[in-house]
C-alpha cells in the first residue's frame, strides 16, 4: 500500500537544542488503584487518558485531560460511578468508550457514546443471561474508516465480533475454544485496502491458538465487508507467541508480537500476514525478556525520510523482565538530542504501559504512561517526550513562509487555510516571488484537492477548503478522517493535519 511517508525532526547535532530535563510525573493519587491507561487515539490534540478506577469492590472508567501549557493532567471526569464493577475500556473508532460491566449481575459489554463534544448516555451492547468478557482491542488501520464499529468478546466457548452503530447490532461469531483448539490473546483489526492487496479489506481477526498437546500457533480469519469468514490462517506456526498488537511501524500499519528465541522474549513485525508473511524482528538494545513493544508516529511529512532512523528517533517503549526486576525502557529521544537510556525500575510485575500523543504546544507531546506502586496502591506514571513540528533535518527551511493551522479543525463542511508568502527574493531570486502550490492529500498518500497552483507575490493568503462538490477548492463526498495539506514554495515545504469528521 502507497501512502504519504511521515518522518520527524532527525535532528543529529545535540547542541543545536537544548535537551530538556528527564523528569516523571505521578498522574494519579489518592486512596484506589488506578489501572489499565489508555491514551485516545482519535482525540489526542484534546490530551485524553482514560484509565480504570478501583475502589473496594468497585471500579469505574475514568477520563482525564492533558493541558499542555502547564504540563499537568486535570479536568478528571467520571464516565461511569456505583458500586459495580466497570474494566476493560477502549475506544471505539467515533470516540466513544466500550467496556465491561458486571452492574446487572452478569458481564455485560457497555457502551457510552461521544458525539458533537457531548458525552450521551450508557448503552448496554450485550445484555444476556451469559457472560460476555474479554473485551480485546478493535483496531483500524487508517482513522475514518470503517463508518460502523466493533468489538470483540467471548460468550460461553465462543469468540464473537459485534458490529453496531447507532440503529443495528449484527453478532459474527469467529473462532470457538474446543477441546481440540483454545484460543487467546485475540484483537480484531478492520484493514481499508485497495482492492487486490493484502492485508484485503475487511475485518480480520488474529489469535495465538494453542491445541490440545500445547503446540501454538499464530493465525488469522478474514471476513470482507458483504461476505463469509474465509479459512484459517496461519501466520506463524511452532511459534511461542503473545500479545499481538497493530501499531504504525516502517510508517505503515504492522502487525506487532512477541516470540520466544535464543536470547529470551522479542518483538517481530509483519506488514502483509495473509500472503507474504514477511515477518521480521524489531531491533532492541537489551537482553533478557521483552514485552509490551508501543511505538507512536508523529504528524511530520517530509520528502527527505530516513528509515534507518525510525526506531532511534520514533517514540517507543516496552518492558524488560528479568529474575527479580522489572524495568521500563523509554527510548532515547528527548527534543532532538540523545540522553541516555531511559530504564526505569517498575516494582508493580503486571504493570501496563500505553504510549501516545496528547496534543500540540510549540512542538508534538508525546507520553509514555504506566502503572506502578505508590503509598501502598496502584497509579499513574508517565514522562513526556517532545517532537518539533515541521522541521526535517536535511531539508532547507526558511523562517519567513508560514503556513498556519486550519480553522476550525476538527472541520465539517469546510475550513479556511492560512499561508504567508515572504518579500524578497526567497522564491524566485529576483523578488517578484514564484511558484506556490498548496495541496491536500489523504491517508494513503493520494493526492485529493490542489486549492493554489500558481506564482504569487509576497502577502498573506487565505485559502477556502471545502467538502461541498461543485465549490471552488473542493473534494465530493470524502471520507471522514485524517488529511494532510502541503505548501511549497520552491525549497520551503512545510505539512500541517488536519481531521474532517462528517
């Protein structure tokens, strides 16, 4: 699959910045367990966490805001309360939370749903006599596709995708535990694809399946969007694996797990798990056990990228274990310069880790959070990472353009684009200025819309960008998500993100 390469501020001389301190922030506090974070993936310029709150016999889903200005999380909101038990959450792809619940004395799968700023009401998606458990993540691999949701659960013996919107509720069972194959460490991913690629479009689910003398198996079923599950799969057999993810790594969708070798636990990527099963390992600098790999892509788009790069200069982190100490490893970037190696000591063994971005002050903030043990409880840990925006080491930057963000963004129908031109012969050399182009391209790369394709003197420009066919400066019917608009203006090329939500 072609898309738009992302890179980021490859910055290789440490004193042209000043690396900032390494510091670690307790989120949380107080009298409970705060467990299981995760970090929006569809609302991160808002900073929002979402972590379960465990109180005696009770737990709640909890919202917390980021505010990059203070560089401090507040603004909490409780997105369930009572006595019962709420675990589990994740987010579904319009911002909403699913989780389980044990409130009508079974588990139950739930739902809150967000819309137009406004958090609604609770909705049950599963309210049976039987127990409905093991919630596992539902990724996508490009925002705004697919318009319905999904999620993924156990009844009884058997694995079931629920896909649901705001008016129908469809059950696709998938795998069933029998005494001939178990299955666990499942997620569903639903993959946009053009026709005739692999992974295809659709709903794939993957699993480690484990049979009845204890072999493993790493597999996969594919169901398109109007059509029945296709047969197993398997990506890799004889295999010890666990924890499959989908993460963007080699600036495209990977499937990321976890395989034993000769020098302990290690992380393998693999792009295409139907027909080429390309897998291979991802480099890490220490030995022992590794688990819990997340890697996060910040919003840069140059045509200078630098692969070789991408892991150093990536935001990413992951677990080691050892005989008696567990330990957190934080990569190496810290606002352009090289520190050290982040390892952080965890006493709490089963801590989990979620690393994401929260938004955007003068640069990209990433976070790493995890949980940890404090004053006899379980809370919140986390460390900032910064990643200038819009600056590509390599690529010739002059100060004086300026391509502001869109207004209003998130947008819907249409937004205006703001860009200054500079006096002086920065462009064509003799000060009458010179070829400007200003594009939008989408999530794969495709270029959807040219609104400025022409010479133009120095001043300041407004841009109209709308979803409305049949306007100047439009596209028909696009798709909600991310898109990305391009300025250039002979050796200045500077990309700015923006989101249509329909």
């Amino acid at each position: 699959m072609k898309i738009i390469i992302l890179g980021l501020f490859l910055l290789l001389n440490p004193s042209a910045v000043f690396p900032q301190v390494f510091e670690i922030h307790q989120i949380t506090s107080g009298n409970f367990d705060a467990k299981n974070p995760i970090i929006s993936f569809y609302d991160f310029e808002n900073g929002w966490i979402y972590f379960e709150k465990h109180s005696g016999s009770s737990s709640n889903i909890i919202l917390i805001k980021y505010d990059s200005f203070s560089n401090s999380f507040q603004d909490t909101i409780e997105l369930t309360s009572g006595n019962a038990m709420r675990v589990n959450p994740y987010e579904d792809f319009n911002r909403g939370i699913v989780f389980q619940t044990n409130e009508n004395g079974n588990w139950d799968i739930a739902y809150r749903p967000y819309y137009n700023g406004v958090w609604g009401s609770s909705i049950f998606l599963t309210n049976s006599a039987e127990d409905e458990f093991n919630l596992s993540p539902f990724y996508v691999s490009d925002f705004g596709f697919p318009s319905n949701n999904f999620i993924l659960f156990e009844r009884s013996d058997t694995i079931i995708v629920l896909e649901y919107n705001e008016t129908m509720k469809t059950e696709h069972p998938v795998l069933v535990n029998s005494s001939q194959y178990n299955y666990s460490d499942y997620i569903g991913i639903y993959y946009s694809n053009s026709p005739g690629y692999f992974p295809r479009p659709g709903i794939h689910i993957i699993a480690v399946e484990t049979d009845s003398i204890g072999n493993q198996n790493l597999i996969s079923r594919y169901k398109p969007d109007n059509g029945n599950w296709d047969i197993k799969n398997i990506i890799k057999g004889n295999c010890s694996c666990r924890n499959p993810i989908l993460q963007f790594y080699s600036y495209s969708p990977h499937l990321i797990f976890e395989d034993s070798t000769l020098y302990g636990r290690r992380f393998f990527k693999v792009y295409d798990w139907e027909y080429y099963k390309d897998i291979d390992t991802i480099p890490v600098v220490f030995d022992g056990d590794l688990r819990g790999f997340s890697i996060g892509m910040p919003m840069i788009i140059t045509s200078k990228p630098n692969q070789n790069f991408e892991l150093e200069y990536f935001p990413h982190s992951y677990y080691m274990e050892s005989v008696d100490k567990l330990k957190l490893r934080l990569n190496k970037q810290e606002y352009g310069s090289v520190v050290e190696d982040t390892l952080v000591d965890i006493s709490y063994e089963d801590s989990r880790m979620a690393l994401g971005s929260l938004g955007f002050d003068l640069d990209q903030i990433f976070y790493t959070i995890w949980e940890d043990s404090s004053s006899g409880h379980i809370h919140l840990f986390g460390r900032r990472q910064l990643y200038p925006i819009d600056i590509v080491s390599g690529e010739k930057v002059i100060t004086d353009f300026k391509l502001e963000q869109n207004y209003p963004n998130p947008f819907n129908p249409s937004t205006k684009i703001k860009f200054t031109i500079p006096q002086f012969p920065l462009l064509g050399g003799d000060g009458r200025g010179g070829l400007v182009t200003l594009k939008v391209y989408d999530v794969l790369g495709k270029e959807v819309a040219t609104l400025v394709n022409e010479e133009l003197p120095a001043g300041e420009y407004e841009v109209d960008f709308s979803t409305v066919g049949g306007q100047e400066s439009s596209i028909q019917n696009p798709a909600s998500g991310i898109y990305f608009y391009q300025l250039r203006a002979g050796d200045f090329i500077q990309t700015k993100k923006m989101v249509l939500i329909k």
